[in-house]
C-alpha cells in the first residue's frame, strides 16, 4: 500500500539519496538544488510515493511552462521495481498537469539510459522527432 504525495522540505535527503541510488544524478546537476527550486511551486512540484512506514519509495518531479508538463528524475527504489510505483508517479505528474490545464506531457531520456524507453511507451509515450539544443549559461 503506497501513499502519493506532494514532498516536504524533511523529504529532500531520502528523495536526493534515491535519485542518487537510481543513477539519475550527473555531475552538472545538484538534486538537492532542484528538489528545493522545484518543490511546492505553482509551476512546480516534487510528487513521491510513500510504504506505510512513510520511506520514500518513489518519486518524480513535474513542472510546465504554460503549454508543455515535463517530468524529470522518475525513479522508484531499486530493490522495490516492477511493483507499480513509476506507473503511479507517471498517472499522479498527469493528474497534476490536468488540474493546471496542461494539455501535453514530455519527458527527455539521457543516451545512457535507453532500457526506460519501454516502460515509458507502455504508458502511452511516443518518441518525438525533435533536435534538442542547449546552451551554458
């Protein structure tokens, strides 16, 4: 039996340790920044997925831009996998995005972590033909 819910400031270690233990860190990114930038925003929001102990066994970052939802760092913990709990992230971001009258829901997958791309398609996703571009600021 799993709770979802919004994050608070007390679950910023147990989600970054999670996102660390499921890979989604890179060295130009600090979870714990994000986390704090992006959780209890109007634009914004950290959703995770909770045991009756309340140990964070899950969690996802959702946001939009007016137009577009994005979500970002989907992960449920390692030893708890093939039990739902991205399928029920995934379903609360969309809940989420449709309270706040966001119509289209992307994500972006690293190269390195192309094994996801089935799990996401399961769940109605396409691959978009796009060219992403960045730049440093």
């Amino acid at each position: 039996m799993l709770t979802l819910r919004p994050a608070q400031a007390a679950d910023e270690a147990a989600v970054v340790a999670l996102w660390q233990a499921c890979e989604l860190v890179v060295s130009h990114n600090d979870p714990a920044a994000d986390f704090r930038l992006a959780r209890g925003r109007s634009n914004s929001d950290v959703l995770i997925a909770v045991d009756p102990q309340d140990v964070v066994v899950g969690a996802v970052m959702v946001g939009h831009d007016g137009h577009r939802g994005w979500i970002y760092y989907l992960a449920a913990d390692p030893r708890r996998r093939r039990q739902g709990i991205g399928r029920k992230l995934v379903e609360a971001a969309e809940l989420w995005l449709e309270a706040r009258g966001i119509p289209k829901l992307q994500l972006m997958i690293r190269e390195s972590n192309t094994p996801v791309v089935s799990f996401y398609e399961r769940l109605g996703f396409e691959i978009a033909p796009r060219i992403i571009m960045q730049k440093w600021l």
